[in-house]
C-alpha cells in the first residue's frame, strides 16, 4: 500500500474532505463477526468510522503502520448504529484484536466484565502525550487503562461571529448575561436559541450542561452513573433552570430535527445553538464556516465555574483475548502517535486531535479555540448517552426529555418518575 502523505501544516483540514469524498465505499458487512485469521503476523481491526473519508484515512493510517512495523491489518468496517447495538454480543464471541470504540463510562463497561485487555503497557510510551482527563477516561476503576484515544468532538455555544459583531453581541459568562443577550436577541428578530431535539439524543446535551454548571462535574457523572437519586433538588434545579431557558429556544423543539435547528442558524434566523462540532457539516465551507465561532456554556454558580467541558472522545481498544497481543498493542500504541491523529483528524471536519504536542498550525480559529478549551479544561465529560448505561440512556432519558419539553411545568412528578426508572435498571 502507498498511503497518501498527512496534510501539509498550512492546509485547512476541511479542504480534504472533498478531495477523498471520491475515495469510494465499501458495502456494509451482513453481521459482526470476528476474522478468522491466524496468521501470527496478521492483525484485525474493527471499525466504526464508515463514510469514505474517515475509511480512507484508517486505510492511511494501518498503511503507515504496515510499513512500518511488517504487520498486516486486515479491517472490518461497520456503520456506528448497527456497531454500537451489536458490540455486546460480539465481544462476547471472536472479536477482532484491535477495536474503535468510545472512552468514559462505555470503556470502563466493558473494561470491568472482561471483555476487553488491559493496555497499561501501550500507555507506557504514551506517558505526557495526553492531560490526565484524558488518561483518567480510558481508564478503569482499577487504575489501568483500557483505551487508546484519538480523537474529541467537543460541545460549545456556536454562533455566526459577522452577526455578533453586526449586532453588538458579546459572548456571555454568567447565567445572567447569557439570559441578557436572549432576551436582546429577541427584540431583534431572532430565535436566540436553535433547537431540534425530534431525535430525541440531542436534548441530552443541555441536561448535561445545566447539570455540569449547577452541580458540578463530579454530581454529575455520579448522577448518570446511578449513585444519586434522579428526585433530588440538586435534579429538580437542573430542570428548574432548563424551563426558565425554554422561552428563548425556537418554539416546538419537538418538531424539528437537529439538521433543521442547526440550518437556521447557517441562515441568521437563530442566533446561537448548543451543539457538538459536528455542526460543522452544516456550514458550506468558505465564508460560512469561517464564520463560525463558539464559546463555553455559561457560568451558572460562580463556586463550580464553567471549566467542565462535554467532549467525547473517540479511540481503540483490544479485545478481551486478542489472537495477536503483540501486534494488536503495536497498532494500539501507532493510533497514539500525533501522526496517526494527525491524518485522521485531518479529513474530519468535526474531530479534533487530543495530543498535547498536536500540530495545530493548520487549525481554523475556531478549531484553535475548541482545542484550547479541551486542552484547558478543569473536567471532561462524555455525554449523557456515553456517561451512562445505554438502557437507561435511551429507554428512560429520551422519552423523559421530550416529555419535559412538552410539560416543563411538571417536573416533580418527572424527575420520580425517572428514579422509579433508574432503581429498576441499576438496582439502587
């Protein structure tokens, strides 16, 4: 193989993406099942990054990594929805040796059943490549790390920065600031926040950051960790805070897809949205995405700050018994190199690397902003649907979000009604 070189520093990543659009498919496998391969120089890889941009640069990575160490790799790609619904089972039969996974509490899941391997010894020759929050999230209750990481999509307040500056705006670091420019942005004509929850997943994310700024960090992940009780004040302020902020959201937010709210931002109708950077998608390159600019969630309680940042991270993990350990720790420790991230995070608009000695030359402002915001942050979370279990994240939370949105006055029986939930599913 003949891997296409990484980008040259100056080179905006997103001008890759079209450039590799043309790079082709492959079509979807019919089931998850391990490779049978033995050969002892051979290792597998199991892969969620499935459009033909991220396929292409995993094929430029495992290049780099073939010619390098002599190895084969032999990859097995998966569409994320049809992986993240069949990865129990299939760890539990003959997975691959290497696997993309997320870091957080859906690692140290597994991580705590056995079904994937220590890989303390790959973190060895990582040591200082990450911050501690990052180390802290591949790893297990009993202090050994499970996951190699990559890659973060992280979370912020994204805005037009022309309308910022037509209009007089500046971003808000206080609750009541950011309420303020609501309210002024209303007098103007705009939707002050964007909002499309009909997924449902999306309204996790302003539960999340309430959460994060009333409570704090540690509230938090103990929350969707089943240690604290869903009918609590500490939840019932969340809610609380969330119902006073409905007024300045677009109105029917259960109506509207996400794509839909994150359109009206591109066309001026709203003024900021709480999103992931995956909004990038969104933004016709050029002078629209150079446009875009973003700052954290505010302030809510001057005592907790608003350091904590919601940034999932992305990464590989070994199975439980890998066929080549050895090999499968090589890969592990070449997708931690800043040349590994560095390719891949090159050709996706929404993924930022996590090495601290990144290059970050060829960064947009916007990306050099996010980036500044992981690399500072007092606490990384992962999202609700990563944070928790994912029965209790989607069977119970989704509907009990959407039920919020359409009676925020009702939110005493709402929060006992999800502790009944979350006693049945986690036990205490």
């Amino acid at each position: 193989m003949h891997p296409r070189p990484p980008a040259p520093p100056g080179l905006r990543r997103r001008s890759l993406l079209r450039g590799l659009a043309g790079a082709g498919t492959l079509a979807a496998l019919p089931a998850l099942a391990g490779c049978s391969s033995r050969d002892p120089n051979t290792v597998t890889l199991t892969s969620n990054r499935a459009n033909a941009a991220q396929r292409a640069a995993m094929q430029d990575i495992v290049g780099l990594f073939e010619a390098e160490s002599g190895h084969t790799v032999e990859i097995n790609t998966f569409d994320s929805t049809s992986f993240q619904e069949s990865i129990n089972n299939y760890l539990q039969g003959t997975p691959d040796d290497v696997i993309a996974w997320f870091a957080g509490y859906r690692t140290r899941f597994f991580a705590e059943r056995g079904l994937i391997s220590d890989v303390s010894q790959v973190w060895e020759g990582l040591e200082g490549a990450f911050t501690d929050q990052v180390r802290d999230l591949c790893s297990a209750p009993d202090g050994k790390q499970y996951m190699v990481p990559d890659s973060t999509a992280p979370w912020a307040v994204f805005h037009r920065r022309s309308l910022f500056e037509e209009n007089g705006y500046e971003a808000p670091a206080t609750r009541a600031e950011f309420v303020e420019l609501c309210e002024r942005m209303r007098r103007d004509g705009l939707e002050p926040i964007a909002s499309g929850v009909r997924e449902g997943w999306p309204a996790m994310g302003m539960f999340d950051h309430l959460n994060l700024r009333l409570n704090g960090p540690e509230f938090h992940l103990e929350l969707l960790d089943g240690l604290h009780s869903w009918d609590s004040p500490e939840v019932r302020a969340v809610f609380g805070a969330w119902a006073e902020l409905l007024p300045h959201h677009q109105a029917d937010p259960l109506g509207r897809g996400i794509n839909e709210a994150q359109t009206s931002l591109v066309r001026r109708e709203a003024g900021m949205m709480l999103c992931g950077m995956f909004l990038t998608h969104v933004f016709p390159e050029g002078e629209d995405l150079d446009d875009l600019d973003c700052f954290p969630f505010p302030e809510f309680d001057a005592e907790i700050g608003a350091d904590a940042v919601e940034a999932p991270i992305d990464g590989f993990m070994a199975s439980g018994t890998p066929r080549n350990p050895e090999a499968a720790h090589a890969l592990l420790a070449h997708f931690g190199t800043r040349e590994a991230e560095e390719v891949y995070t090159a050709v996706d608009p929404q993924a930022l690397p996590l090495r601290l000695d990144a290059d970050t030359s060829g960064f947009s402002p916007l990306e050099a902003k996010v980036n500044d915001m992981v690399v500072n942050a007092g606490a990384l979370t992962q999202y609700m649907d990563r944070d928790s279990r994912p029965d209790f994240a989607s069977i119970v939370m989704i509907p009990a979000l959407q039920r919020f949105l359409s009676r925020p006055d009702d939110i005493a029986d709402l929060t006992a009604s999800i502790q009944r939930q979350k006693l049945s599913i986690f036990g205490q």
